[in-house]
C-alpha cells in the first residue's frame, strides 16, 4: 500500500465554500490551529452545552465542539486572536477544569488521559463504598424491628445516628454533587448536578428539621440512598465509557516500544521516542516495525491490516515504504526512518480518530439545544409538583415527589444518546480503515442516492500495464518487447512505465536509444541498436503512423478490437514497416466489479466519471458493471457536474483520489477519498479509506447508516424515559430511591445499546 497520509493538524475542517461562508465579513479566510483540550467535570448534556458556549465566545475561536462521551473539546481558532491557555481559562471561567497534560512521543495525550480516566474511577469506587457502607448503616437502624431485631436503644437515638451517618453521605460522598452545582450557578445555569443537589438537599435537610423538631419524619435513607445509586450509576457508565472508546486504547498498543539502530555497524536498542528522521533501522521476523521508513536493504511481507484492514500480507523490497506499528513477517531488513512522532501514519490515524469523534452530527446539536432548557424545565415542574401536593393537603407527598421528578429527570441518558455511538461507530470504522472526519457525513448518508466514482485509480488500479503483445510481419515478441522498451526508457509517461515495466519483469536486455524524437499527442521515433545493428523505430497512433506512411491494412481489426476493450494500441514500425501491436490499459481493481454491484443492490444510482474518452470509459464501465458514464470530463469541469447532479435533485458521494478530484470532493454532499491517493484528496473528504478498496465504499456509507440508527434509538428511549417517568413521579407514583436507580440505568443502558455497534457488519447493517 502506497503510504502518503498526511494531515495538516493546522488546517480547517471545513469545506473551501464553509469556511469562506464563516469568515466572509473578515474578507479572507485565515490560517486557523485545531486544539484538543481534555475537560473535567462535565456529566450531562447542559454541561457540554455550557462548555461550547464559553469556548464559542471566547475571540478568536471558529468553531469548538464538546463530546460528552470522550470528554473533550476540539476547538479550531486564530492563533493571532487566541492561545490555548486562554481557552483553558474559558472551560475554567464556566466551572470546568483542563488537566495538566504529559506529552507522550507518538500519541498525542491519550495515554495520559487514559491513565487520568482511570484514577477518576478510582476516586468514584471509593465515595461509592463509603456512601453504601453508611447507607447500610441507615436503613439497618430504620428497619431493623421489621427483622425482629432489637438494637436496645430509642427512637430518638435511632434517628440522631441516623443523621450522623447521612451527613458524611451528604456532604462527603455527594461532594462532587454539590461542586458542579455551585459552578453552574455561578454561570447562572443549571445542569443535572443542580436536580441532585436540590433533591437530595431537600430530603435531608428536611429531615434534619423535623429530628430538631422532635418528629419522626426523617428520610435519610431517600437522599443517601439517591447519591449511593447515583455514585454506583456513574461507576458503571465510566466503565460502559471506557469500553465505548477502545479504538484510541487500542491503537496506542500498537505502538512498537523500542528500535533496533544501526551505529556505527552496530546494532543498539533504543527507546521510540530517541528514533530521529534518517536513523537506519534493523527489523527482525515477527517483530514491529517501530516508524514510518523506507526499506533500504533487504525485503519481507508486512501485515499492514491495522491501516487497511486488509489482510493479506504486502511484500516489500528495497524502496518501498513501510509503516510504523506494522508488524514484519517472513523476513529481517534494513530501513531508513522518515516519519517520526507527531508526523508518523499512527499518530496522524489517532489524530483523525480524535476528531471524528468529536465531531457531532446535526442532530447532537439539536439535542443540545433541547437539553440546555431542560433543566430550568424540570425544575420548574418539581416547584409546581410540590405546590400541589401542598395545597391537596399532603406535603409530605408533595415533597417526596418533587424529589423524585428531580432525580428521575437527570438528563444524563440524554447527554450521553448521540456522542457515545458516534464514539463507538468511529471506533468500529477505524478498526476497518474508515475514517469518518465530519460529524454531517453520517447523517448525509443515510439520505444519499448516487455514487459517482472516478476511474483512474479509484474503480482502476492507477498503474497501466500491458496487457497485450501482437506481432505482425513475422517479429518475435520478445524483440518487438525489448526494441519498445528501449525506445521508451527514457520517457515518464505512464504508458511508456509500463512497456519498461514489462519488459524489465521478462529479463529482456534494453538498449540506450539514439536520435530520440517526440511528436506530442502521436509517439516517439529513436534508433536503436541491436546486437550492434541498428533499427529506426517509430512507435505511436494511428495518425503517427500515417504520416509516417506505414501500411495499417492488416493491423486495423486489432486496432478495432483492442479499442473496444478500453486498451490503449501502441504500433511499432521497424525500419519503415509494421512490427506489431502492444496494448496497455489501466484495469479494473478486482474488487471493484464486487463494491459496484453491493451499491447497486443498496438502490443507489453509480456513475463513472472520467476524462477518458467514450469509448474506453464504455468498456470499463461494462466490466465492472457501470450503467452510467460520464466521459470527456476535463479535471476543472467535475466539480460541475457533482453540482449538475445536486441541482437535479441528487444527493451525491464522491469517491475518488486524485489532486483533480478534490474540488468535486468538496462539492459533493459526503466526499470520499481513496487513502492511497493524494493529501490533497484526503483533505477535501469527509470519509478516508486507508485503503484503496472500492468495498470500503459500502461499509462506510452501511456504518454510517448503523451509527446514525443507533443514535436514533439512543434518543427515543432517553425521551421516553423522561417522558413518562416525570409525570409519573410527580403523581406521586415513584419512589425518590426508585427513581435514582431508574436514573442510572438509563445511561448504562444508553451506552449498552451503543456498545452493539462493536457488532457491525455490512451484511446487517443494510
């Protein structure tokens, strides 16, 4: 596989026609930064929507998304206008807290977040032991007569070690509670932190004032057991998280620990992070290879599957490029290390794993939109609840189910619906060698209905090779071989590469060509010596040869014939008379007939457009099963009819790899580039393919459609949960204690059903 990955971690993601729409009051569009920023403290939907706010007003920045799931911000800014620090002080000033990250070679700062990830879940497991301890503590002493158990003390003291063992609950465990609520109220906001703190609250401090009352009301076993349920329910959606995003985990594992360098004729292991650009390398069976390089003695076959998903290994020889975390097979060899660190095809794949699943599709938006009134909302129905019940005569009642219409309420199901899929289906894609880098383009589509492909090096394999030898007039095939080969030695067209191709892959011995002449758009004539004899040879079209005065007459049903199967027929004349034929084409990749008929069976309309002529591109596209094509199109005029077909009502994918391609990449509604195309095609996509595998096409649009369709069942069952359980509560029909267990199953449940993306197939994603 061609390795040219490269992605500007500087540049916007946004389409040329976004950005010039975002910045047109500036006149300009300006150089912009992309930053990721780790966010402690946030823990529901309102949270992520107070967080983008602060980021989005703070001067100078373009465009800040917050991902709940991974618990993150990626923010694109001016860096003449804003710094990183300065955006940090943004997430602080709305409550929120930035951790001090630890640079780690290769890996951006994941590592360290994980590691910080877990120490949080340390923390949790012990408020939640201590809370349940006290917890049991309580509602052994409240229920211990119905055991038939006799403690031997009063109902008064009963009650006062009841306090004693709810305050700690209240004020240690429910800590955290309590210190996001202020920092929203601070903000003037509120968030799901501010329903726990007041419910919670208010069962205790109620029940504090009627323990000073002298009644026997109390319900501490309510608010300790409400903050134990919630602590428990937080416990396992940190570790429902933590399975959620693997992807990232598990490449980082990739990662090769150490190298063997070559010094001085030596062999020396060293750690990664010391390997510098043009160290040379020594790589062992069985081992990985430890960065990006290029193989300088030796040779082997790679499994490069972690990139492309592709199993079958990949030989390799002197020249070619290999990549890091890759793993060598069959042979040792030398390599010469050309990209390291930050700028290493790993680190650039975790990069563009990061930013997919930061991004957010149009509905996340939305449900952040619905999620910052939802709080004020719930509330406001608590406050209505309790007023009620008051006036009904039961206050008791109204408070209990006010309290369980706050804690019922907790959004965090609804925070968590749309990031935690997008986090898994990203996660499933990279495995696969998809990178879905636009939030939009899973939503997209799953609306699309055509798929127009490129052919050179997107349906075809980008390299001619010849695929037919005709002699005439009696020359022998190896000599008609070696006489064009020779003639061609020189030359870089792609067709010429491939007459030297062939020829150097038989053995033929070639000689220097003399007198070398090329008539652009016909051929080329040069004399050529062969065994010390020398032959005037011309090779070219039709129309060369005329000119040339060579007789066609026997070669033209070859001619005939070779055009229509969409090769391209080279004639060589040999000292003035015809020699033969060689026809070379650019072929179909095998799979290509296969992703070809899977999209049509997925009911979209595939077009092939191309600047070939009608006639070759006819041919292509009947091999691979293409009903309609575009062809003459010139490199400037296919963005156009991307636009063509949008104006007809289409809503279009465009696959292709090529410079040439990416303005028709961005003009489409969902681009996808070919990952072994180039780094301008690459940028101009919403989608990568690492590998060149048209049947990647199906999976990524089938992944998106599952991703968004899990997001969907995501949200309905979190606004359903909400819906019916508020009214229920405020009728008095639920428990408060009910109601936080029912809280934290919501979320475990949210990401449960997420985590069945893991699953994905094409076969069931249809």
């Amino acid at each position: 596989m061609k390795q040219i990955i490269r992605i500007d971690m500087k540049k916007s993601e946004e389409k040329p026609e976004d950005i010039q729409a975002h910045h047109s009051h500036e006149g300009h569009v300006k150089e912009s930064e992309r930053v990721t920023l780790p966010i402690e403290g946030m823990h529901c939907a309102s949270c992520v929507a107070r967080v983008e706010k602060a980021l989005n007003t703070t001067a100078g920045v373009h465009k800040a998304s917050v991902n709940f799931a991974t618990e993150s911000a990626s923010v694109q800014y001016d860096p003449s206008q804003a710094s990183r620090e300065r955006l940090v002080q943004a997430v602080k000033d709305a409550g929120y807290n930035v951790p001090e990250q630890k640079q780690i070679h290769g890996s951006h700062e994941h590592q360290h977040d994980h590691m910080h990830h877990d120490e949080k879940e340390v923390i949790l497991k012990r408020r939640l032991i201590g809370a349940a301890g006290l917890t049991a503590g309580i509602f052994f002493l409240m229920y211990s007569s119905l055991l038939g158990l006799s403690l031997g003390i009063s109902m008064s003291a009963s009650l006062i070690l009841q306090a004693l063992l709810a305050t700690p609950v209240q004020f240690w465990a429910g800590w955290p509670f309590y210190k996001n609520a202020w920092a929203a109220a601070k903000n003037k906001t509120t968030d799901m932190f501010t329903l726990i703190a007041i419910g919670t609250s208010v069962a205790y401090l109620f029940s504090l004032y009627t323990l000073l009352s002298g009644r026997s009301e109390v319900y501490f076993d309510t608010s300790s057991a409400i903050i134990t349920l919630i602590l428990l329910g937080r416990l396992l959606e940190a570790r429902a998280k933590g399975r959620a995003s693997s992807a990232i985990k598990r490449l980082l594992g990739l990662q090769a620990k150490t190298a063997r360098l070559i010094r001085n004729g030596l062999e020396v292991e060293i750690p990664i992070e010391e390997v510098h650009a043009g160290d040379v390398l020594w790589v062992k069976p069985g081992e990985k290879i430890p960065v990006d390089g290029v193989v300088v003695e030796g040779h082997s076959s790679i499994d490069e599957s972690m990139i492309s998903g592709e199993s079958i290994p990949v030989e390799k020889h002197e020249g070619a490029e290999v990549i890091g975390a890759s793993i060598n097979q069959t042979g040792s060899f030398k390599m010469k290390a050309t990209r390291v660190g930050e700028e290493s095809t790993l680190a650039q794949i975790i990069h563009m794993v990061e930013e997919a699943q930061a991004n957010k599709p149009p509905i996340a938006k939305l449900v952040d939109l619905i999620a910052s009134y939802f709080v004020p909302a719930v509330i406001g129905v608590a406050l209505i609840t309790g007023i009620v019940w008051a006036i009904l005569g039961l206050p008791l009642n109204g408070l209990l189910s006010a309290v369980a219409v706050l804690i019922v309420a907790c959004p965090c199901a609804l925070g968590l619906a749309t990031p935690v899929s997008i986090l898994v289906g990203t996660g499933k894609g990279a495995e696969q060698g998809i990178f879905i880098r636009r939030g939009e383009a899973l939503e997209i589509a799953r609306k699309l209905n055509t798929i127009v492909l490129d052919k050179t090096g997107t349906i075809t394999r980008g390299e001619p090779q010849v695929t037919d030898i005709i002699r005439l007039n009696g020359m022998d095939e190896a000599k008609l071989l070696a006489l064009a080969a020779s003639a061609e030695r020189g030359s870089e067209h792609p067709l010429a590469e491939a007459i030297v191709h062939e020829a150097s892959k038989r053995g033929l011995k070639l000689s220097d060509p003399k007198q070398f002449s090329a008539q652009p758009g016909r051929g080329i004539s040069a004399l050529i010596s062969e065994n010390g004899q020398p032959h005037q040879l011309i090779l070219g079209n039709e129309k060369l040869m005329l000119e040339k005065k060579i007789e066609l007459q026997e070669a033209l049903s070859h001619i005939n014939r070779l055009s229509d199967d969409g090769k391209t027929p080279m004639l060589i004349a040999v000292d003035g008379k015809l020699a033969g034929i060689i026809a070379v084409a650019d072929q179909p990749k095998e799979s290509s007939h296969q992703a070809i008929q899977a999209l049509q069976k997925m009911n979209f309309d595939v077009i092939m457009l191309t600047g070939d002529h009608e006639r070759t591109a006819n041919a292509i596209a009947k091999q691979v099963g293409v009903k309609h094509v575009l062809a003459g199109v010139l490199p400037g005029q296919k963005a156009s009819e991307v636009s063509k077909l949008q104006a007809a009502g289409k809503i279009v994918a465009m696959v292709g790899d090529g410079i040439n391609d990416a303005p028709a990449l961005s003009q489409a509604d969902v681009g996808i580039a070919i990952g072994t195309g180039t780094d301008v095609a690459i940028e101009a996509a919403d989608i990568t393919l690492m590998s060149g595998d048209l049947r990647g096409v199906v999976t990524a649009i089938a992944l998106s459609r599952a991703t968004i369709r899990n997001v969907k069942q995501n949200l309905f069952w979190a606004f359903i949960y909400n819906l019916v359980l508020i009214p229920v509560a405020a009728l008095g029909l639920l428990n408060p204690i009910i109601a936080a267990a029912a809280m934290g199953l919501s979320s475990v449940s949210v990401i449960t059903n997420a985590l069945r993306l893991k699953r994905f197939g094409v076969s069931s994603s249809s």
